[in-house]
C-alpha cells in the first residue's frame, strides 16, 4: 500500500507547474516596455497657430509632414534639412512613386511669414499639388 501512496505523491507533485518564474518575466517586461513607449515617438516641438475651426482632411496614407522650427530648422518627418534650396529634391526623392501623398506644413507661429512662403514655394517646385497647413485649435 505505501509503495502506490509514494507513487500517487509523486505524480501530483509532478502535474503542477511553477508560474512564479513567468509572471516575473512578464512584469519585469512590462514595465520595460511602460519606460520605452514614451521615448519611442520624440517629436518637435512646434508652438502651431491657434485657429478656431479648421475643416478636417480624410487621410488615406499617412501624411508627409514638413515641420518648421521657432529657431529656422527645417525638416521632413525626422530628416533634417539643412537649406531651403536642398527641400525640394529632398521631398521629390521622399514622394518618388507616391505623387499624391498628402504633404502638410507645420510651421510654428513665431517664424517669419516670408519664410513660411519660401518654403510653400520651395515644396510646390517639388511638385506637390495639394499642400494642408497644420494648426491647433484654441484652448478654452
């Protein structure tokens, strides 16, 4: 009789599995990835032009956005560019086989108006048809 009690023992012993190890595994990489998700998507920061209503764009692709720094920086999405003169070749390269891709301008408010317009010029000798103007809307 005790020989089939140590063997029902050790049967029951073996069927359970140990979940301590895993679930430590799963926290430690949760909060690895709660750490990094923020820093995955850095963005510019750009102080946008406050308009009361703007008419929202249906977005088939995602957009190509052209972002305008306080401090004269320009860029394409996360590319620098270093002259006005270098954008467009740079946006035909980005757009090549893409032409109606959406292009959208994010220029903070305090750059000069001039400016803006050189690179509206700039984008639209880049062969650019249809070219939105990023804004936010006021706070209350």
């Amino acid at each position: 009789m005790e020989v089939g009690n140590q063997a029902r023992r050790q049967r029951s012993n073996l069927s359970q599995i140990n979940v301590t190890p895993f679930v430590d595994v799963m926290l430690v990489l949760l909060i690895i990835f709660m750490v990094t998700a923020p820093m995955l998507e850095q963005g510019v920061q750009v102080d946008l032009p406050e308009v009361a209503e703007s008419p929202g764009l249906p977005a088939q692709q995602e957009p190509l956005v052209v972002t305008m720094e306080r401090n004269g920086k320009i860029s394409i999405g996360k590319t620098e560019i270093k002259t006005i003169s270098k954008l467009s070749p740079v946006l035909q390269q980005a757009l090549k086989g893409k032409p109606d891709r959406e292009v959208f301008l994010e220029a903070d408010q305090k750059v000069p108006y001039g400016r803006v317009v050189e690179v509206m010029a700039a984008v639209k000798r880049a062969g650019v048809e249809k070219l939105g103007m990023v804004t936010r809307l006021p706070e209350e």
